[in-house]
C-alpha cells in the first residue's frame, strides 16, 4: 500500500511539474510572438535615441523665378532630464532666452520618465546662440525646417500656410503638399541607460528628401500693382471685401489673383480660428459668382460684332420692363431715362426693347412654367 501511494504523488508531482512547463512554455511563445516586437522596440527604445530631422520644403515660385514661399532652417530646444544637473539653472536661464515660464520648464527638466521632451520649436538664431553659450547640460538641439514668405502678404490666400510641422493648410501649400513637404530624415545614436549618447557608439543618419518646387503662372509684379489696386478700391468704397484676377488673353493663364483683405502669412491669427478661415479663405476660386454687369461688356461686344447694333444704339428706360407678364425693375428706382451705347455700359442699364428680345428668344423654346426661373435668374444677376 505505502508504494501505491508514493507512485501516485510521484505521478501528481511530475503532472504538476508538465503543466508548469506548459504554462511557462505558453509564457515564453506569447512574449516571443505576440509581444516579441513591442518588446523589441521597448529595448530599441532604452538602446538607442532616434531624433527625426525634418526635410526642406519645396518653394513656391512665381512664373519669373522670384521666390514667393521657402524653408529655412532653425533650431528646436530639446531637454533630457536625466542628464541635467541643475534644473533651477535650466529652468531660469531658458525662461529668460525663451520668453517661457520658468515653472512649466522646470517640471519638464525634473521630469525623469521621459527620456526626452521638446521645449521650444523654431527658435530664432540669436536665442539659439546665447542657449549654447551656457553649455548647459541636458540641454540639446535638433534642427527644424521653418517656413518664410519674403512678401508676407502677398498672394496670401492663393499660397496659403502652413503648420508648426510643415504641413499645408490653406491654398497651394495644402493643395501640393503631397509634393512640397518632401520626406522626413532620421538621426539614430546608442545611448546608456540615462539617454547619454556613446562615446563610441554608433550613429546613423538618414538623410531627408527635399521637397519639390511649385512655379505657379502667377507674376510678383503683376501681383503686386493688382493688390495695391484692389486695397485703393476697399479703403475708398469701405467694402466688405475686394476681388480681383488678371488673365492672359491669349492662354488663359492666371496672372494675378487676389481678395483684400489679407494677412501676413508669416504671421497668421493661429489664435482665432473664425478669422483666419475668413481672411484665408480664395473667394475667388471657392465662391459662386454670377458676373451679371461685368459680364455686360463681352454682350455688348459681340452684339456689335454681329451687326445687331451699331455705335449710334439708344434706348429708354423707365425703370422697369415687363417680359411675358413678369415686371424685371432696374436697379435705378425710376431707370436712367434716355441712354446712348457708351451710357448704358457706363451706367448698367440693360431694361430695353433689346434686351426684352434677347431674353424672348433665349427663352422661346423653354416651357412657360419655367420660364420665370430664368427671370428671377435674369434679375439677380443684373441686379
């Protein structure tokens, strides 16, 4: 009886034995498989330090060359608090050269749980250079790609912006970036346990690609005389806002386009979100239109053209024209009385037996229950 028993605890006990086997073997596969890569990256991550260097931009030209958006490099503050030794240092002279409060870098540099942490992006040279003149430790730099605009506001809602991080918001820069942003480079170093680089270390670079240029049909010049135009216009009639393109006739190609008021695409109100959407928005390209009296001029031309007219053409108006039952009124309460050909282009006035003509026959073939759609139509845009 007593081996009975003693070959059935040896039987428990090797049973206990392979079941811990079995779960330290089902332990070690689901490390290994399942969490093998997160782990990996975990031990990279202590190994080694990755900094991305960011790419250069693309420019955006106008059709002469002249450069109307570019990438300059500046440098960001980066501060690794297991190495800093003095963080009340840090914390007063950084506050100072950055303008930052002294509090919130001070909980950063005391902040060991992170190996690393981005105080300040873009900072200007001279900052940069007083920073390095302390040789403060733990306080490093990496270098980040800011973009400028030479004209500031000009061409501003046709070029747009872009982001702290290079990505296009607005206009040509959101509508390329794809192709301006270019792609973003790597710096690996080994490091100790504390985030220090190695000594001996190896270090890998990987350089970034740079963006490609955008040559827009746009001419500065152009640009330029139509802006200063359209902001005479604003001021002297207080507008809401002014629009304005200039066109080759013989391509087609957009020369110059632009809606005043703008804003200073080196300096954007990032801070109100209501109007920088109004003062970035392309009216000219994203709202609908309808030319109405500009559109007048190509009318009277071809009608010329055809003979329909002649340059001895008047009319009367008397404010108000009735067209198949349907009154179309002026815009001048009471019209503008008798108007030569020259007059009626002056003064926009298009309530003539000509007019009742045109509008007959382009209406001759469509049902008269729709007709007073294209009435309405007719008025609004003379209107």
């Amino acid at each position: 009886m007593p081996a009975i028993v003693h070959k059935k605890r040896l039987v428990v006990l090797l049973l206990f034995v392979i079941i811990v086997f079995l779960l330290l073997l089902v332990r070690i596969g689901y490390w290994t498989f399942a969490r093998g890569e997160w782990l990996q990256n975990q031990a990279e991550g202590q190994w080694t330090q990755d900094l991305p260097v960011a790419a250069q931009r693309g420019d955006i030209l106008d059709r002469n060359g002249n450069v109307l958006a570019q990438s300059s490099s500046a440098d960001t503050v980066i501060l690794r608090a297991k190495q800093i030794k003095d963080p009340d240092g840090v914390a007063d002279n950084l506050s100072a050269i950055l303008g930052m409060d002294r509090d919130d870098i001070y909980k950063k540099a005391t902040d060991t749980s992170k190996s690393e942490v981005w105080l300040k992006r873009q900072i200007t040279r001279e900052q940069s250079d007083k920073i390095r003149g302390l040789n403060l430790a733990g306080v490093y730099f990496t270098v980040d790609v800011k973009r400028y605009y030479p004209s500031n506001d000009l061409g501003c809602q046709l070029i747009g912006f872009t982001s702290v991080d290079g990505e296009g918001l607005t206009g040509l820069e959101m509508q390329y970036n794809k192709y301006l942003a270019g792609k973003q480079g790597r710096i690996i170093a080994q490091t100790d346990k504390d985030g220090r680089e190695l000594a001996d270390g190896n270090e890998i670079y990987i350089q970034p690609q740079q963006g490609y240029n955008l040559q827009l049909s746009i001419d500065a010049v152009i640009q330029g005389f139509l802006e200063k135009a359209c902001k005479e216009t604003y001021t002297a009639n207080k507008a809401k806002d002014v629009q304005g393109i200039v066109m080759d006739p013989a391509t087609g190609r957009i020369l110059a386009m632009t809606v005043i008021p703008g804003y200073d695409l080196n300096n954007p109100p990032r801070n109100d979100a209501t109007q920088l959407q109004e003062l970035s928005r392309n009216r000219v390209s994203s709202d609908v239109y309808e030319p109405g009296s500009t559109f007048k001029i190509i009318t009277t031309a071809s009608a010329i053209d055809s003979g329909a007219i002649g340059m001895d053409f008047s009319i009367t108006d008397p404010g108000y024209i009735m067209v198949d039952g349907q009154r179309i009124k002026c815009w001048k309460p009471g019209g503008h009385g008798t108007q030569n050909l020259y007059q009626v282009v002056q003064n926009s006035c298009n309530l003539n037996d000509f007019f009742k003509k045109e509008y007959r026959r382009l209406v001759g073939h469509i049902p008269k229950q729709r007709r007073f759609i294209l009435t309405v139509k007719f008025q609004k845009i003379e209107k």
